[in-house]
C-alpha cells in the first residue's frame, strides 16, 4: 500500500471509528458497568473479531479479482453506493441510547471478551461493509497479503484507541451524547456519504 494511500486509509478508520456501531457501544456500556481495566477484554475481544472480518472479506474480495481484474472498478462503484446508503440512514438515526441495569455483577473477562468477539463477528452488516470499504484503497498490482496486514492492523489500533478513549469517558461521553447525538450522528453519517461519493472516483 503506497503511503499515500495508507495515510487516506488511516484517517477514513478514524472517522468511521467514531460512527456509531455495537462495539463501540459495548465499551461505552462496559466502561460505565465495568470499568477500564475489565472493559480491556471486551475491546481485545472485539480487536480479533475485526481481524477475522477484515480477513474474510478482504480475501473474498481477491478471489473476485483473481477471476477478472475489472471487478475492482464494478466493487468501488458498488461499495461507494452502499457507503452513501450508510451514511443516510446513520444521519436519520436518533441519538444513541445507553440503558444501564442496575445492581450489575462485575462480569468474568471470559465472558467480556466473547461479547466483544460476537459483537463484532456476527453484526450481518459487518463483513458487507468491509466488502464496500476495502477495495476503495485496494491495490489489485500489490500483495493481498500485505495489503491485509496494513488495513487491518491499521483499523485495529485505531478501533482499539477509541473505545479505550470511550470506555475510560464513559460517564461523561453519555449525558453528552444525549445534548448532541442528533449533530453526531449527521457528521459521521456525512462521513460515509464523503467517502461512498468521493473515494471510488479516486484512480
């Protein structure tokens, strides 16, 4: 992945890491009830979950292109589509929110990280995005292999760093999503529609 390249693909994982989805919702939940340090299985376990994802769609979008190489063209043009459709529905979507039972038990780190495996691997809508995201910074000329390593250890620190960043904030990130999460949600939602329109023109 030329560099160039990876810095874009760093800076779309950072936007889309502040979109709202059912880790990062997990670590603003298990932050609250939890803690950091519990939460810290939660997040690890969501980290492989995306390394599994990232795998299978990245490596399914390569069986495509070993078939034909003009598919890249048609995938961007597909994948940007159904970023735009994301972005629309995360922009209508109401403010996110976070009911938390009470008299809640300190959760075995077994159990936190499975949740946070499962979260991430059995979202329907997980490998599908990936499959619309990937092949706009895709290099059908370089090594599939390296090109996985980069993106999904690129997107793995950076979703990492956020939901530390929200579990640790938990109880202050809340009331304030409930005062802007309208606003939040029209940023990110723009976000997807930016990328979906603008990075499958990119050659």
């Amino acid at each position: 992945m030329a560099i160039e390249t990876w810095w874009l693909y760093l800076a779309a994982c950072a936007g889309l890491s502040l979109t709202p989805g059912p880790n990062g919702l997990l670590a603003l939940t298990h932050g609250a009830l939890h803690g950091v340090r519990r939460t810290a299985f939660t997040i690890l376990g969501g980290a492989l979950g995306f390394t599994a994802v990232i795998a299978l769609s990245l490596f399914g979008i390569g069986a495509l292109l070993a078939a034909s190489a003009d598919l890249l063209f048609w995938l961007k043009l597909a994948g940007g589509a159904y970023l735009v459709y994301l972005g629309i529905v995360v922009w209508r979507s109401p403010p996110i929110q976070v009911n938390q039972p009470s008299g809640a038990r300190p959760a075995h780190p077994c159990g936190l990280f499975a949740q946070g495996l499962l979260a991430a691997t059995t979202n329907p809508k997980g490998i599908l995005f990936f499959v619309a995201f990937l092949p706009q910074f895709l290099d059908p000329t370089a090594s599939l292999l390296a090109q996985f390593v980069a993106m999904a250890a690129t997107f793995v620190i950076v979703e990492i760093v956020f939901e530390f960043v929200v579990a640790r904030a938990s109880q202050s990130v809340q009331p304030w999503l409930a005062r802007v999460g309208r606003t939040f949600n029209r940023v990110t939602g723009g976000l997807f529609v930016g990328i979906g329109v603008l990075l499958p023109l990119q050659r």
